[in-house]
C-alpha cells in the first residue's frame, strides 16, 4: 500500500514536470511594434495662388476661360466647376476628365514655376449663365472662386431675323417655281382642273354660234 502511495507521488511529479517544460517551450505571442513616421507639413510658401480664378462676362457664343493656379511644388491643386447640369473636378497634377460635354475642355498645365488648372467653355449659352468655379488646395483654408455672366449682345436676333426673312423668300421661291411648273405641264393642269377649263371654253364657243 505504502509502495503503491509512492508511485502515485512519482507519477504526479512527473506529469507536473513534463508540464512545465511543455509551457517553456510553446511559444509566447509575438509583439508587433508599429513605427508612424511623422509627417512634415506642408511648406507655407507652396500654401498660396500664384493665379486666382476671375469673374468673366462674355456674349453668347463666346468662348470662356477660367485659370487657376499654384506654385508646382505644392502637392497640387483641384479646380471645381459647377454647371447648370452637372459639377466637374478637375485634379491637378495630371487629372484627365472624364464624360464631359464636347464644348468644355478640362486641362492641367505647368508654366515655369506655375501649376495652372484650366476650364475652357467653347460657345457660351444662356444656361451656362451664373455658372461657377472654385479653386482648393490641400491643407489651404483659401478656396477662391469666380463666376459667369452670359449676355445678348443683339447677334441672336440678327440671326433670327435673317433666318425668318429667308424662310419666306424660300417660301415665295417655291410657289413660284410650282405656279410655274404648274402652267407648262398639261398633265398638272388637268390633274388641278385643266379639262374642265377647256370643257367651260368650248360650251361658251358653241352658245355664241348659236346665238349669231
């Protein structure tokens, strides 16, 4: 009993052993040390508009340009338009514009020392009046805008007037050419009353014979 007792104490020694040596060599979670790297601000001489947007008054059918502009140090720029229909982004750097209307061109260009965005609006419209553009740079609370002023200059009307005076001399024209048309050919006469013309003629000849 006694022998049986010290096996027992043996065996539960060697389970604590083989325990302990089993936690040792299990791994332990590995720490993952994460470094952020500060950031430097931005250069307070790239924060500014080497070129601002400018109100434009234009006729209709003119074409408008609006210009915006920074130094091309700076992270860049994005130069907003915003239409009767739609509103369009242009990013500058490199940005391309995509599903615009055919008379609007979006365009990104460096001159010198000059990162310019640029909105062309070839043939301005009475919808396009009153539309607006604004300029933002990163990190710049100045956001400079700039808007459209559309007028009639009195080209439209001239327009219309000559087009009203044409369509009723090409009216005029027309009948003219069918009137006479219609005196030459024989088959338009009868077809518009020719024969009972000749058929009215012919009667009134027959009732003067006999009437001399």
């Amino acid at each position: 009993m006694r022998r049986m007792k010290v096996h027992h104490m043996f065996l539960l020694v060697f389970v604590l052993h083989m325990t302990f040596d089993l936690s040792a060599q299990s791994p332990s979670p590995s720490t993952t040390n994460t470094t952020t790297l500060p950031t430097s601000p931005p250069n307070p001489a790239d924060l500014r508009y080497t070129t601002r947007p400018s109100d434009v008054v234009a006729a209709v059918g003119e074409s408008v340009v609006f210009r915006c502009g920074v130094p091309k140090t700076s992270s860049g720029l994005s130069f907003t338009l915003y239409g009767s229909h739609r509103n369009y982004t242009l990013r500058c750097p490199g940005d391309h514009v995509e599903d615009i209307p055919q008379a609007l061109d979006g365009s990104c260009e460096i001159k010198g020392p000059e990162l310019l965005a640029v909105w062309t609006l070839k043939g301005a419209s009475f919808s396009d009046n009153r539309t607006r553009v604004m300029c933002h740079q990163s990190a710049n609370p100045d956001a400079p805008s700039a808007h459209l002023v559309v007028y009639d200059d009195g080209s439209s009307y001239s327009v219309l007037i000559g087009c009203t005076i044409g369509g009723f001399f090409g009216v005029l024209l027309v009948f003219g050419l069918w009137f006479m048309a219609l005196q030459r050919s024989e088959t338009l006469r009868t077809c518009f009353g020719g024969k009972e013309t000749e058929e009215d003629l012919s009667s009134i000849v027959t009732k003067e014979s006999q009437v001399k």
